[in-house]
C-alpha cells in the first residue's frame, strides 16, 4: 500500500469587479505574510472556525464593515488603503475568476485567473504560497507553548480576568505579552477548548453573538449579558 502524497486541485469560481478581487490578494497575503491559518484567523476574529475559509472559496462574498475592521486588526492592516493598489485604474466591469487551490505535501497554491470567454482562455492575476498549516513539525516545542498557555490562563482566571468577557484577539495580545513570545493562535485555541471541558470555578464559556463569540467564566457569563 502506496504512502505517497497524491496532488489535489480543487476550482472556485466567482463573478465580481476587479476591485473585488485586489482587496481578495491583500487580504491572502496578509495572511500568509503573517503565516497564520485561515482557522487561527477566524478564531482571532471570533467566527466560526470556517468562516476565513468560506471567503477565501468565495462562499462568503460580502461582509460587513465590523468585520472587515475586525479582520484588519488580526492581520495588523494599519491603513484599508493597502488593501489596494492606489492610483491604479481599476474596470469595474465584471469578469469571471477562478481561484485553483493545489494541496501539496507540505504546502498549499493559491492560483487565480480571470477568465476571458470570448478567447475561451485563462489568464494569470496571481499566484500565491501558503504552508500546510495542519502539519506540525515542531511538535516538542508546541507542546511546550501549550503548557505555557495553560498555566499563564490558569493564573488569568485565578485573578478574576475572565469574570467578564474577552475577545479571542484580546486573549491573544494579552498571552503574547505576558509570556513575552509569540503565540501561535491554534495553541491558544487548543487551551481555551480545554477549558470549554472542565467543571468547576475553571470552566469557561463561549458566548455568541452577532458580532462574534467572546470567552466567559462560566459562574459570571449571566452577569454579563446585555440588557
């Protein structure tokens, strides 16, 4: 029995204005440059774990302001002019694009191209390289953030922190800081799952709302309902 890697694509397709499709690249390589996930970004944006996924497949094609600002703020996007290329003369007649999504081994292509129907031809916009993100080859030293993690949170909630509710990207600054390291968002993920587990004074909850979830102690997540 074979253990090779086999290659595969997989095409999205969407129809929009090429404006569109500038905002899609920067929002990509913000991504990559900052070689976060499309999970881990979801996660800091306080969305379902698939939502950076749906966009990025053109599943979601529109989204509101609050979470574009948001999103601005997990990818450390200080100015929404570098989102675009300003100056540039942009049509805004449609055109039909096709994003081709290749998984390899060990890393992920981003290929765009617009398709020219009176040509019958695609055309390359952009090509982009992405890490496999669901390969860990450094499992000893993740395995020791996560201990980090767990007991600086442990201390967090000792002192009252989650007795009122913390975004995920906040949670996140706060352990960057403190542990004075970077912290790889999925392994913070990972340990406030664990909490999401417990019983007792250290449970935590996840509480939704329209905007995004936010991370509670579960003996003061009444108290912090909105009236």
């Amino acid at each position: 029995m074979s253990n090779k890697f086999k290659l595969s694509t997989k095409v999205y397709k969407r129809k929009c204005q090429e404006i569109e499709i500038l905002i899609f690249y920067r929002m990509i390589l913000h991504r990559i440059s900052r070689h976060l996930s499309p999970e881990e970004v979801s996660f800091l944006m306080g969305k379902p774990l698939d939502f950076m996924t749906k966009i990025e497949t053109f599943r979601i094609k529109q989204i509101s302001m609050h979470d574009v600002f948001v999103m601005n703020d997990v990818l450390a996007i200080n100015n929404l002019d570098t989102m675009v290329h300003m100056g540039v003369k942009i049509s805004s007649a449609e055109k039909r694009y096709e994003l081709h999504m290749t998984k390899l081994a060990d890393r992920v292509i981003y290929q765009l191209y617009k398709v020219d129907e009176e040509q019958d031809q695609r055309v390359t916009e952009f090509k982009l390289i992405d890490i496999r993100h669901d390969i860990d080859p450094y499992e000893s030293s993740t395995a020791d953030e996560v201990e980090k993690i767990a007991a600086f949170l442990e201390e967090t909630i000792d002192a009252g922190y989650f007795n009122e509710e913390k975004q995920p990207d906040e949670v996140h600054k706060l352990c960057c800081e403190k542990l004075e390291s970077y912290v790889r968002p999925k392994n913070l993920m990972k340990v406030l799952d664990d909490l999401l587990s417990l019983y007792g004074e250290r449970k935590i909850v996840r509480k939704e709302s329209p905007y995004g979830f936010a991370y509670v102690l579960a003996a003061h997540a009444e108290s912090t309902e909105k009236k």
